[in-house]
C-alpha cells in the first residue's frame, strides 16, 4: 500500500479487494472438490471458524470450551473434511454473493458474503440433502504478500433439509 499519508490510492484498494474475492472464491472451490491442501493455504494459522451451528450438537467442533469453534488452519481443514470428507461423501455446492468489504488497514480488511449452499449424500435408495441460505461475516489479513482468512463465522437465514441429512455423523460419536 502507498507510503502516502492519504492512505491507499483507489487501485490499491480494488487491488486488494480483488484478491480477497478470489481468495474467497478459491477457499469455496477448494472446499467443494474437496483439495484439502488448497483450502487450508486460504487461511492464516491462528484463523478462528464459527461455522458449524446447525450441525447437531453433539458433532460440532470445539475449541477454548466453545462449542461451534475450531482454532487454527490444521484443525479447521481437519474438521471440515472430516465432516464433508470422511466415511461419508458429501457433494457440496457453496456460492458467495454481493461481497461487502471494507479494507481496516492496509493489512486487514472485513467482509460479509451472501451465502447459499447445497449439500447431498447417498443414504441407500435416499438421497438426503441440505440447503442454506446466509451470510459469512469474514476478516482477512495479508501475509507476507498474500491475503488469508482470519476469521469466519456463518450466520443462516434459512435452513431446508431431509429428516436424515446428519445421519451420517451418528457414526462418529
């Protein structure tokens, strides 16, 4: 970012939030086809997800005493394969729309996404499936060059969902 006491030149500010929509972009094609390596390089090491409260409670990560919380890039790409990753195969379709960002620092910046998603797996004859509507509410920080995900937390307006869509996780208490 410019030197200027002024702050940011204008390019500067479409530049980095530019990155921070392809970054976003990247972290939900990472999660969807599943290339785990991918998705955890979206994040900062200390990142802080909560994303997890309409999984039953009994299955929702925790971190610090807190359920619905996952610290740090290994355990948020650990928890999240291992939900849409493990025994189970769960096709997903995530979107993010109308971004909102705003730039705290030439460092830091925040952001809030229109979210659906869509997510299936194969329960014998059944097909069970899940789809949301939301807002991910996001902070983002440059690294050494590059932009990552510090903190995330997915707020729902709207839930539709098969009786037997968590099924699968019964397996795993």
């Amino acid at each position: 970012m410019s030197s200027d006491h002024a702050g940011p030149s204008a390019a500067e500010q479409v530049l980095a939030m530019s990155e921070i929509q392809s970054l976003f972009a990247k972290r939900l094609r990472a999660m969807d086809t599943k290339q785990w390596d991918h998705y955890a390089q979206c994040h900062t090491d200390d990142v802080v997800s909560e994303s997890y409260a309409d999984v039953p409670d009994e299955n929702r990560p925790q971190a610090d005493g807190q359920a619905n919380k996952v610290v740090g890039a290994v355990a948020l790409t650990k928890a999240i394969s291992g939900l849409l990753d493990g025994d189970t195969k769960v096709t997903t379709v995530h979107h993010g729309h109308m971004p909102e960002i705003e730039l705290t620092s030439p460092t830091t910046a925040r952001g809030i996404w229109a979210m659906e998603d869509e997510l299936w797996w194969q329960h014998g004859d059944v097909t069970e499936h899940m789809h949301g509507y939301g807002h991910y509410h996001e902070e983002y920080r440059k690294v050494e060059g590059r932009w990552l995900i510090s903190y995330r937390k997915l707020t729902r307006l709207r839930v539709t969902k098969t009786p037997g869509f968590f099924s699968y996780l019964r397996s795993r208490l």
